[in-house]
C-alpha cells in the first residue's frame, strides 16, 4: 500500500514538472538557437576574415568582415538555423 501511494505521489510530481516546463516554455520569448560568438564563427568559417563588426536584428545577425584583400563585407547569419550568407546575394 505504501509503494503505491508512493508511486501515485511520485507520477503527480512528474507531471506537474512536465506541465510547467512546458507552459513557461511556450511563455519564454523565442531566444535565437546560435549565439552572437557562434553566428561570428560561422561566418568567419564561410568567409575568412577579420570580424569588424556584430550586429544583432530580430533573427538574424549582421557581421561586417574585413577580407585579405581588403575589401569588408557583410555576411548575414539565421539565427535559428545557423545559415550563411552574404548580405545582397
């Protein structure tokens, strides 16, 4: 009788656990999947250079490389999926 009540109480406290978790994630503002430094690192790895400048928009961010050859661009990153690319293109 005793294990059962344990049981009970034990599978009431996992549910509840469960049900908040997901109510405050559902209630949480949506934070983007890739940070700002790996966002950096994505497109320093799609086009090398010298990291001038992180901006951070809405869902995106918007980074300014200086190149070898001089020239600076912007490459833009998702910031849910992590996706690549030059700005203009």
């Amino acid at each position: 009788m005793l294990r059962h009540k344990v049981l009970v109480l034990l599978t009431v406290m996992l549910l509840t656990s469960t049900l908040s978790s997901a109510a405050l994630a559902m209630t949480s503002p949506k934070r983007p999947a890739v940070t700002k430094e790996q966002a950096a690192q994505l497109a320093q790895q799609r086009y090398p250079g010298k990291i001038v400048k992180v901006q951070t928009e809405q869902q995106f961010y918007r980074i300014r490389l200086l190149q070898s050859d001089g020239r600076v661009i912007t490459v833009l990153v998702d910031g849910r999926t992590g996706r690549v690319q030059r700005e203009g293109n």
